[in-house]
C-alpha cells in the first residue's frame, strides 16, 4: 500500500514538474527595433491583389450566379461577395486566368449571353464554359468592388492581333471596327484597364515555352498592345515559376524595363508533395511545420528574384509581381478534383499573414501580388454554399493588413526567436510595420509557433505615440476552420496583451496568432 502511495505521489511530482517546465518553456522573448524616421518605401496596394480564373466555383456559382438565383445580385453578380470584397479594399482582380486564359478567346465572351459561343474548359474539369460571363461582365464586377481589372491574355494559343484588338476594344475612346462592336454590345466609354499581363505560365500550361523563345513573345505581344490615348497600359510578362532563376534572368536581360512594368513569379505552399498535397483540414504539427517552412521559402525566392532583377534594373522600375501565390491542399473529399475547392484553417491564415509580411517587406520590387484564389478555389477568402456565404480564416488576414495598403514601410530589426520541431528549426516570428498618412503607426506580427507565446520587447523610434490597440486572429487549434454551421469559429477579436512602458511597447504575442497593433 505504501509503496503504491509512494509511486503515485512520484508520478505526480514528476508529472507537474514536467507541467511547468513546459509552462516555462511555452514562451520565448524577443526585443525589437521599429524605425520611424523618414520612411520612403510605399506599400503598394496592389500587394493585396485576388485572383478570380474561370475555374471549379470561382466564377459560375461563386460570383456568377444562376439568374433564378434569390440572393441579392446585380445583373448575375452576387452582391454579398461583393460587400465582403470592399470591407478589405480589395485593389485588383486578376481574371479570366490562370491556365484558362491561353485558351479564352475574348470575343467568345461577348454579345448577346444566349448567342456567345461554348468551349470545353480544358485545363479544369473539361467541364462546358458557357462564355456568360465574358469581359463586360468582369468589369462590371470590378466596376462594383471599385477595384482595378487585371487581364490575362491569350499568348499560348491566341495571337498577337488577338491580344491587341481586344486592348482596343476596351481602351479606345476614338471610332474603330473594336469600338464599334463595343458599342453595340452596350458600352458607349472604354474602361482604361491598365494591368495587362501577356499570357500565364508560359512556361507550363501556357505554352511550354522556353524562357528566350517566351521574350521574344512577349516583346511582339508588348510592342503591339497599344496605349491609346490616356490609357497607358502596365504590362506584365509571365514569370518564374518558383526558383527558376534562368527564366527571371533571361527576361531582364532581353526585355528592356521600359518594354515591362511588371515581371511574375508563381509560388504556393504544397504541404506534402503535388502527388499528394495533403489535406486541408486534417493534419498534424508535423505536416504544420512542413507547410509553414516552405512558405518561409517565400523570402528567400523574392530575395534572390529581386537580386537578378537589380542587376538589370537598379533603379528598381519592374515590378516583381507574384500574382498566384497561396497554400494548395488536397481536394476536399467528394468534390471534383479539377475544381481545386478545398477548406481553410488557422493553419491558412498563418501562411496568408507571414506571404503578406513578406511582401511588405520587398516592397520596394514587390508592388502587385494575388492570392489564388478568391472565391471557392484554393485559398479561398470566401466560400459559398447555395445561398450561404462564409468569410475564411485568410479573409480575416486581409481585414487585418489593409491597413498597409499605400502606407510608408517602417525598417524593422530583429532576430526571431526559433519554432524547433523535431530537429529542425524556422524563424517563429515575422513582422512588418508601416506609416499611414495619418502618421498612424501599423505593425503586424504572426507567431508561427503553435505551442510557444513571444514576450516582445519593442522600440519605437522617432515615434510619438501615446496608445495602442490591437485585433488578433487565432484559435484553439491550427486546424480550427470556418464552417456553413458555424461561420464565425475563427474571427477577429480585440487583443489587450499590448501596453506601452515609457516609450517601449511590450506585447505577449499568443502562439498561433496573428496580431495588428495600432499605434497612435
Ligand atoms: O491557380 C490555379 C492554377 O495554378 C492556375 O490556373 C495556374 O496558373 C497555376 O498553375
């Protein structure tokens, strides 16, 4: 009996010490320089681009509804996914792909809905596109979100004229065979689209080019799309796919700047490998760790694309543009594989956060960006069910970072403590701040750590200041998603762990979380 007495009171000490040494070990502390004085790189709104492609239910039943649809709508569009858009200011839609856009042929996607031709949506589901929503209807939904168009066009299996006539037919304002049919189909004004990009993946599913013969493309494909008059085009040439390196350097070396505004890189975070992504819902810490130290790759692909493009373009006039970037899972299971729907989690807006704290920090070359995709496909930031819509953990990332969106980039100095999985180790912590035109002060800080909260120690230099608030995102578990049942599982809420100390700011920064400071 005593001996049992005895053997239960060591596993309890035993037990507690281990408990609170975890405690103690649950936290790690960092101390962190803010620079105030004289920023002078602008965040460009742009960085928080979306990306909407004729795929699964991004476009028909995600924003294209069926007319008999009893949602509000304007035309077919549906009007609570465009609300949503406007409440994080959204800055551009890239459309109408992706892979889709080297077989789109625009004039199929205009005139008269019930006459406009049909094709076979190869690249996803070999499913029938009706062509119903087509260019008016794009930038009538931009018109909406009063964002800027960002069209793909066709350079894999379009033409040169193809790509030009359809320039004219959006942008001219004089009398022309474009303008014509223009407005007969209704549209008396041009739009002015500024952002064009000359094909997609060219590389890949755009053709299969090779980098030299893809230049010399896009430098007939640029030469003949036109700026009419006050309608200046900012085009952007298909880029890199994640570390080719060659593909960037060949481009710098063969196009002019002048000729690009723009040079693409397409990166995303497969958890596993592409045979088998993993899932979206249902992983562990290990998979977790995986998945957040290949979107720690980020950095270092943008650092050395920007080294290679410096050494072609010093006075930094292309822009980097990662215009598909996002965590790509399995399917969700029952779905159609070609239709890339899948959940999103904690884990999402974890990634979503620390790719957007990157680009703040490129962004003296990282000025347009595009998470793929918005609605129903991929990373979604907005999921539909029928009439049900449900705003994703990664919607709230980008609620949280408008706040950078034209402001100055503040330099931050740091060194992160370590998230230490197994034998391996990555950064914990990642960071960007910025200055508002209202000298508002934003920083946002995501702990990539699921088990560790971070004591933060933060100067603030050349900053007056007198309060902080914050909004933090997080949840019990990495996997915690938002369902149709339970929309708001995963939200923003207040955040007090901040307070100021003199003029230091000192933060608990909660595993798992993402955080936004205000500093005023
Ligand atoms: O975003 C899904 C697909 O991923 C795009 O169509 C293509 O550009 C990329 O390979």
């Amino acid at each position: 009996m005593k001996i049992k007495s005895f053997i239960n009171k060591f596993f309890l000490s035993v037990g507690l010490t281990a408990l609170i040494l975890s405690n103690l070990n649950a936290q790690s502390s960092v101390t962190i320089q803010i620079q105030g004085a004289n920023p002078s790189t602008t965040i460009s709104k742009h960085i928080y681009g979306h990306f909407s492609e004729h795929l699964g239910r991004c476009i028909y039943d995600g924003f294209w509804v069926k007319d008999s649809a009893n949602l509000p709508k304007k035309d077919r569009i549906r009007l609570d996914i465009v609300e949503a858009l406007k409440k994080i200011q959204i800055p551009n839609l890239r459309w109408p792909g992706g892979c889709f856009a080297d077989e789109y042929h625009w004039r199929d996607g205009i005139g008269v809905r019930d006459q406009r031709p049909k094709m076979v949506n190869t690249n996803w589901g070999n499913v029938t596109e009706d062509n119903s929503f087509g260019t008016h209807e794009f930038l009538e939904l931009c018109t909406l979100l009063n964002c800027e168009p960002y069209i793909t066009g066709n350079v894999g299996s379009g033409t040169v004229e193809e790509m030009s006539k359809w320039v004219e037919y959006l942008n001219f304002d004089g009398l022309s065979p474009m303008t014509l049919i223009r407005k007969q189909n209704g549209r008396d004004k041009p739009w002015k689209v500024k952002f064009w990009g000359v094909g997609n993946e060219s590389w890949g599913c755009g053709g299969n080019m090779t980098p030299d013969y893809y230049a010399d493309q896009y430098k007939r494909y640029a030469g003949f799309t036109k700026n009419y008059p006050n309608a200046p085009l900012l085009k952007i040439a298909s880029g890199a796919n994640s570390d080719d390196y060659k593909w960037t350097e060949t481009m710098m070396k063969k196009v002019d700047p002048w000729m690009m505004w723009g040079l693409s890189l397409h990166y995303y975070t497969v958890p596993k490998d592409w045979g088998n992504k993993g899932s979206a819902t249902s992983f562990d810490e290990s998979e977790y760790f995986g998945a957040m130290k290949k979107t720690l790759f980020m950095e270092e692909l943008v650092r050395k694309h920007a080294t290679i493009m410096d050494q072609y373009d010093p006075e930094k006039k292309v822009a980097l543009v990662v215009d598909e970037w996002g965590i790509w899972t399995n399917v969700e299971p029952g779905t159609n594989p070609g239709f890339l729907f899948q959940q999103n989690s904690l884990r999402d807006a974890l990634i979503a956060g620390t790719n957007l704290n990157i680009f703040n920090n490129h962004a003296d070359r990282v000025r347009m960006a595009n998470l793929a995709q918005t609605v129903n496909v991929l990373q979604s930031i907005i999921l539909t069910e029928g009439n049900k819509m449900i705003l994703t953990p990664t919607y709230h990332v980008f609620d949280l970072f408008k706040v950078h969106q034209e402001a100055k980039l503040l330099p931050i100095q740091f060194v992160s403590p370590e998230y230490v999985y197994g034998k391996e180790k990555i950064p914990a912590l990642n960071i960007s701040a910025s200055k508002d035109s209202n000298d508002v002060v934003h920083i946002t800080f995501v702990n990539l750590d699921p088990n560790k909260s971070i004591n933060l120690q933060t100067t603030l230099q050349a900053i007056n200041w007198s309060k902080v608030e914050g909004l933090i995102l997080s949840s019990a578990k990495i996997t915690d998603v938002n369902t149709f049942d339970k929309p708001d599982s995963v939200k923003l809420v207040t955040f007090n762990g901040a307070k100021k100390e003199g003029n230091n700011l000192i933060v608990v920064l909660p595993a798992k979380s993402i955080v936004l400071l205000t500093i005023k």
